[in-house]
C-alpha cells in the first residue's frame, strides 16, 4: 500500500512537472497559473488511485497501441493511458506511454518512458 502511495505522488509530482516544462515561459507566475488550471489539479486522491492502478494494470498487460480508461463516477474525472512502444534500456523493459486526463473543463496528455526495476515501473525521461 505505502509503494502505491509513492507512485501515485511520483505520477502527480511528474505530470505537473511535465506541464511546467512543455508551457513553460518566461514568466515563472504564468506558470503557476496555468497549472491552476490543469486536469490533475483538479485530482481527487481516487482520481489518482484510478489513474494509477489503470496505469500499473496497462503497462503490465496492454499490447502496444492498447489504450486502458478509466473513469471515477463520482466526480466525472477521467483519463487513458496508452503504452505506446517497448523496448530494452540499459536491460531494463521499457515502455514509452502517452498518459491523458479530464476533468470537465480541462484535458491534458502527455508521453513518459516507464522502465521497470524490480517489480516497480519508474519514469525514465
């Protein structure tokens, strides 16, 4: 339960990272505001325990190209995520994966490398 909580932190820490980089500008306080704005920070914690047993679940199971959605009823938020392409790095299984969320007003998607140590998927870049 407690490598659950971690991953889940990671993947919300990641993708707000992750918006900060692609809309970034000069303006560190445009920033802030967008992320104001995004999906995931309109995320409940079982927005995020969705979001990351799909995750687990579509990164251990899916064939390339197969999408995994899910959706929390009580608050409309929802997402997919779709491995992408597997590979081998540094002899790590590898899976480059285009990750999506919703809310009612916002959508936002973007694609990390997942590589798995141990038993435990971690972003590579």
């Amino acid at each position: 339960m407690q490598q659950n909580k971690i991953l889940m932190l990671t993947i919300k820490t990641i993708l707000i990272l992750s918006l900060l980089l692609i809309f970034s500008s000069n303006s560190y306080a445009v920033n802030m505001q967008f992320l104001k704005y995004s999906p995931v920070a309109k995320f409940t914690s079982e927005d995020f325990a969705m979001l990351q047993t799909t995750g687990i679940k579509a990164l251990n199971d899916n064939a390339d190209g197969k999408t995994s959605e899910w959706k929390n009823p009580e608050t409309n938020h929802s997402g997919s995520i779709t491995p992408l392409e597997s590979s081998t790095i540094d002899g790590m299984q590898c899976r480059k994966t285009k990750i999506t969320n919703q809310t009612k007003s916002n959508k936002g998607e973007v694609v990390f490398t997942f590589c798995k140590v141990k038993d435990h998927w971690k972003v590579l870049k």
